[in-house]
C-alpha cells in the first residue's frame, strides 16, 4: 500500500483479457475487484473515475488519510466525498510507524481527526497499515502494538479497524483477528482465494479501469467487513447518538437488532458495553488496556481513587491507566473485589 514498500510490478497497463504486466500475468480468469485503496499517488479522482469503478465490479474505496502523526493525505477530503456520491462503501487507512503501545495510540488519534476532518464517516473502516521494515521485523511482538493501534481508532473515533501487512508477514497482525494482506503472485487466478480465512487479500497494485487514469491497488474481499454498517451513518443526524436504548439495553442501530459492545463513542462521550448493558463503577479490560467507567457508566480521565489507591488515568484521550502493568493490575483488581 505505501509505493516504497511495494513488491513493484512496474510500469504495468490492466485491460481485461489483454495485457502482461512485467514480472505478473493478468488475464481474464482474475480475483475479483472488490474494493480498490487509493492515496496521494493516484491524485484528485473524480465522481466519474469512481462510477466508472463501480460500473467494472469495485464495491469500496479506502483511501489512506495519514502516516505517523505528522502527514496528511490532501486528496483524502475530495475522495471521500466524491466516492461516496459515486456509490461506493468509502473507508480509509493510515500508514503506522509506530512500534510501541504509546506510539500507536498518538498516531491512531492522529488519524482519527484527519480522517474526521476529511469526512471519513463514523462506522467506516479506518485500516492500521503496518509494514515498515522496523515494523516487520519484531515479529509476533508487534501483534500487542496494532492491537492497541485499532482499539484507539474505535474509541477516539467511533471507526472499525483491522491491519493492513504483507503475507510474508502475517504473524506481526493481531492473534485472532482478521486481517487484510497483501500477496502478488506471478499469475493471479480466480481459483486461488489466498488468504481466505482473513478480510480481504490484495491481489495487485497496478490494475487500471477503462474511463480512468492511473493504475490501482486492487482487493478480492472475503466478508462484509468494508461494506458494511455504513447506511444509517453517512448522513450525520446532527444528535450525537450512536448507540439507542430500549427497555435498558443498548443498541448500535435504531432497528434495536444488535446490542452494543465494547467501548463506544456517544454524546460527546465515551462509554462501555457488554451485550447490550451499561458497564457502571467498573473496570473494562478491552486489548489488554484496563479502563473504568463512573457511576453513570462514562470512561473516566485523570485521577482517583477505588479501594484505597490511585489511579491515573491520564489527560490525553486515551482514558486506560497508566500506573499499573495489565497483568498486575488484573491480579490487584481481583484481589480488590473478593
């Protein structure tokens, strides 16, 4: 996804049927052209360039809206919002530096208020693109890193997220969750399906489109993942409310048809769930991040005390505790409630 970690097939031209593309043989018998991710590489796209993906089998566009926690994207606010009049699912994604819990938490924030800057809706997919070299290298120990990555994303911004890494380097994404991975082989068939287990598996990163300039990365999806649950929220209600309650549940639709779980962004505030209740003057153990909610069931910030301690919560919207290790601290809390 970032151009200079490609695995580059250069200077490739993608006409259904036709072409040979360097190092790649593209034919008819393709995967699918599900959904395309585009950035500042491909520039100012319009309405027209995204009809005419759409109308050549492309459901999603996600396009990348930051990296670290000093770049933002300046084509994101326009590709936003003329995919969107085009019809497509619109989602975004971030390219990751960071290799520690603190790091990732300052650079998901970041991306959240680009991203909400440049319209990126409330339920949308905010994609962690992890695969820096640094990034690559620490193995199974990065999994905790983009773990804490996607969990900020949910609570700053009410996003969903996955990691976005290469197939040399599958274990570096979060244990148990699916992915989104990047494979080019030689001569890709729609009988291969790679990486079917995880969200999606992006196939080739010079595909083209009649109508359009430019050559794309492209994405065979495997679930509902990045078409999904972005209905009721494109057009803002102006309320605050994303989560509804009926007879003392909560839901995350107004149809009352799924419970909330999970920490979630409400009325200017955040908030933690499980199936469907209010967690109130309790601790949440979400990504191995520990935070607690007042009487009223807000996530708290600064400090205070439970049960003759201290607690610091911080100031910095990231509202988990910050002077305690997770293994200690769920030990001490277990301790604290017999």
């Amino acid at each position: 996804m970032n151009k200079t970690m490609k695995l580059v097939a250069v200077g490739a031209a993608f006409l259904f049927g036709t072409t040979l593309v360097s190092d790649h043989t593209v034919h008819a018998d393709t995967p699918r052209f599900d959904m395309v991710d585009v950035s500042n590489w491909n520039g100012y796209l319009s309405v027209g360039d995204f009809v005419n993906m759409r109308n050549q089998g492309v459901k999603a566009i996600t396009t990348k809206v930051s990296e670290g926690t000093w770049y933002q994207d300046p084509t994101a606010a326009n590709n936003i919002a003329n995919a969107q009049a085009a019809g497509l699912y619109v989602n975004g994604y971030y390219f990751a530096h960071a290799t520690d819990n603190a790091t990732a938490v300052q650079e998901a924030n970041y991306a959240v208020a680009t991203a909400q800057a440049d319209g990126l809706g409330v339920g949308a997919v905010l994609a962690v693109d992890a695969e820096s070299p640094n990034q690559m290298a620490m193995g199974t120990a990065m999994q905790a890193v983009n773990a804490t990555a996607e969990q900020q994303v949910g609570i700053a911004g009410g996003y969903r997220s996955t990691t976005y890494t290469m197939g040399s380097h599958v274990e570096t994404t979060p244990d148990g969750d699916k992915s989104w991975i990047a494979h080019y082989p030689y001569t890709p068939t729609a009988s291969q399906n790679y990486y079917s287990s995880e969200r999606g598996w992006q196939w080739f990163d010079h595909a083209t489109f009649d109508g359009v300039n430019g050559a794309f990365d492209i994405t065979q999806l495997y679930d509902n993942f990045f078409t999904a649950d972005q209905a009721v929220i494109k057009k803002d209600t102006g309320d605050g409310a994303t989560v509804w309650s009926k007879k003392g549940v909560w839901y995350t639709d107004k149809s009352f048809k799924h419970k909330a779980n999970g920490i979630k962004k409400h009325m200017g505030a955040y908030w933690s769930f499980a199936n469907g209740k209010l967690i109130k003057s309790n601790w949440t153990n979400s990504w191995g991040m520990y935070y607690w909610s007042d009487g009223d069931g807000k996530l708290v910030q600064g400090q205070g005390s439970w049960k003759g301690y201290k607690w610091d919560f911080g100031t910095d919207s990231t509202y988990y505790v910050k002077n305690a290790m997770p293994k200690s601290l769920n030990k001490l809390v277990e301790q604290l409630n017999k």
